[in-house]
C-alpha cells in the first residue's frame, strides 16, 4: 500500500511541475495584441430634428 502512495504522490507531482513548464513557456502573443487599442465604426445615429 505504501509503494502505491509513494508512486501517486510522485506522479502527481511530476505532472505539476510539467503543468507548470507548459505554462510558463507559453506564447503571450495574444496578449500583446490585445493591448493595443481597437477602433470601431459603425453607422452614425440618426437624430430626430422634429420639433413641434
């Protein structure tokens, strides 16, 4: 029973060290990109000149 703890504990812990490996060396393109600002056009509203 222990030696079958002992490899869960391991194995748990070796796929959160490659977990955080993978995260850690991730691409933070996107990021960049959404930091830039974006304009957005659209049609102008119509105002209403009806006065009575």
């Amino acid at each position: 029973m222990k030696k079958k703890t002992r490899k869960m504990v391991l194995l748990t812990g070796v796929l959160c060290i490659l977990s955080l490996a993978v995260c850690a060396c991730g691409k933070t393109e996107d990021a960049q990109d959404a930091a830039e600002p974006q304009v957005v056009q659209g049609e102008p509203i119509p105002e209403d000149d009806t006065k009575e």
